[in-house]
C-alpha cells in the first residue's frame, strides 16, 4: 500500500495511544528499502479515480521482510516488554506463538509491577511533600498501572486456559475471558435525544 493508507491503517490499528507521523513513517521506509525488508513499485493513475500529477509509490514486504518479521515477533526480553514496544508488539500477537506471547506478558506484568511497587514507596515517602493536584497525579498513575496489571493477569490466564479474550462489557479497560456459560455481553449506548 502507499504511504498515506499505511499509515492510516497503522493509527487505526494501534490507537489513539500512538499516533504515527510522516515524519518517522518516511525515514522508517527508506531505511527498510535500504535492508531490502520492503520494496517499493511506481503506479500510474488507476481508472475511475483523480488524476494525480505524479505517480504514486506502494510498498510490499519482501520475503526478507517476512522472515525478519517472524524473527522481531519470536524475540523475548526487555525490549518486547517496554513500553516504547509492548503496544506494537501486542497488536501484532496474532502472528505469535502462545509461548511467546505469555512470556512477554508475564515480562511485562513484572516490569509494571516493579514500577508499581517503586512509585508506591516513594508516595509514602513524599506524600507530605507535595500539593494535592501532584498527589491526584501520582495516585491516577498508581491506578494507571494497577489496572495495567490486572489487565495483564486476566491475559495471561485466558492464554493459558485457551480461553478467548474479547472487551469487557463493563468496559474497565481489561480483557476478560469468555466462556460457554458467561459469555461477555456487549455494552449499551444509550439513545441520543
């Protein structure tokens, strides 16, 4: 596809969380144009659309690109489960096996919770320190990352009973598992007036 739907379709797929320049979409392209990972074919005005000035450049993944692909997705460690990556990583979890995939969760659980138990001492530490809109920050960060984790743990369980993940209805921001008996209802919107 061309740059525009590329990074149309990956600001989609990743969320608000994330949004992709140009900026770092061109130069992330030319570099792997540069390790033969994608390659790129000029197209000329298709019938039934605008007539373009200029030609219009798509990309493909080569064979190469495939194959580095499955090995970026394979790796564990530090790197899969920080937050720069873990997004990006996780959006693409259908691509990887389960193994994987628990092992970069439970990393990333135990990062967070590392980071949980760090901030919450220094709260204690610092709670007569600080005003009250720096405390109300520090405690929604706290939460931010409890519920961070209890997301995780809920993931991490439905992968190991082959569970499916899907929404909770509640919408709390963490996956629950579905089952034959309780399955997740979707949530109501109540009509506009």
């Amino acid at each position: 596809m061309h740059g525009y739907e590329l990074r149309k379709r990956l600001n989609l797929m990743l969320g608000w969380g994330r949004v992709l320049s140009y900026g770092s979409l061109y130069p992330t392209l030319k570099k792997m144009l540069r390790a033969s990972l994608i390659e790129e074919t000029m197209t000329t005005k298709t019938p039934g659309t605008p007539v373009s000035k200029r030609p219009r450049i798509t990309y493909q993944v080569t064979p190469a690109g495939t194959r580095e692909f499955q090995r970026l997705m394979s790796e564990v460690g530090p790197t899969a489960w920080e937050d720069d990556n873990f997004d990006i990583r996780f959006a693409f979890f259908s691509s990887t096996d389960m193994e994987i995939r628990l092992r970069v969760l439970e990393g990333r659980r135990t990062r967070l919770q590392e980071r949980l138990d760090r901030v919450q001492q220094q709260l204690s530490m610092t709670q007569k320190e600080v005003n009250r809109y720096a405390a109300e920050l520090q405690r929604h960060g706290v939460e931010s990352v409890e519920r961070e984790v209890r997301w995780l743990s809920d993931l991490i369980n439905a992968e190991r009973s082959g569970g499916a993940v899907s929404p909770d209805a509640a919408n709390e921001g963490h996956p629950v598992r579905e089952t034959a008996a309780e399955p997740s209802r979707p949530a109501t919107i109540p009509p506009t007036e």
